[in-house]
C-alpha cells in the first residue's frame, strides 16, 4: 500500500525554509515510523500548488494507520500540522507501467 502526501509551505515561508525543516528536522522522524517500508521525499520545483510530496509504502492501509497511531506517528503527524499550511493524504493502488 502506498500512500502520497501532498504538502504546502505556510505563508510566510520561503521554499528554502520548507525544504530545511522538512529534509533536515521532519525527514529523520518519519524514516522512524513503525512498519515502513520505503519513503520518497519529492521536492516540487518552481511555483505549484503544493512544495512537496512525500511517498510512503506500507504492507496495508491498517499498517500506515497503527504507525500514525503510535507515540513516534503522533509526533510525526503534529510536526507535519506545526510546520504547514495545508497537508493532502491519499492512498494510491501503485500500477507500474514501465521500468
């Protein structure tokens, strides 16, 4: 199961303020989450709706929901809400098509 988060900076913020807090400070914290088995952080470039977007894989949706349930998900979580203005989540079904 794969589940992409879509993040926006908060107003105010430039994108290199987002970059650092999400790569060097949110970045080590989410690598953590029970159960996780791959993390992508994809920084977007130039000017779009949202700054990044983050892939996580885990075995089942019920495994990405007992990480966030966790004490170390929880902190994750809050961190992401603290440091953005707007989070989309969304659970994929992951249909490679080439490579």
């Amino acid at each position: 199961m794969k589940a992409i988060i879509l993040l926006t900076r908060r107003e105010g913020d430039t994108a290199e303020d987002f970059r650092r807090w999400w790569l060097e400070e949110h970045a080590p914290l989410a690598r953590r989450l029970p159960g996780l088995r791959k993390l992508v952080f994809n920084v977007v470039e130039g000017d779009a709706a949202h700054d990044g977007v983050a892939e996580l894989w885990f075995d089942s949706t019920e495994e990405f929901e007992a990480a966030y349930a966790s004490e170390l998900g929880q902190r994750v979580a809050a961190d992401s809400i603290a440091n953005v203005a707007g989070r989309v989540r969304l659970f994929v079904d992951e249909r490679p098509q080439f490579g």
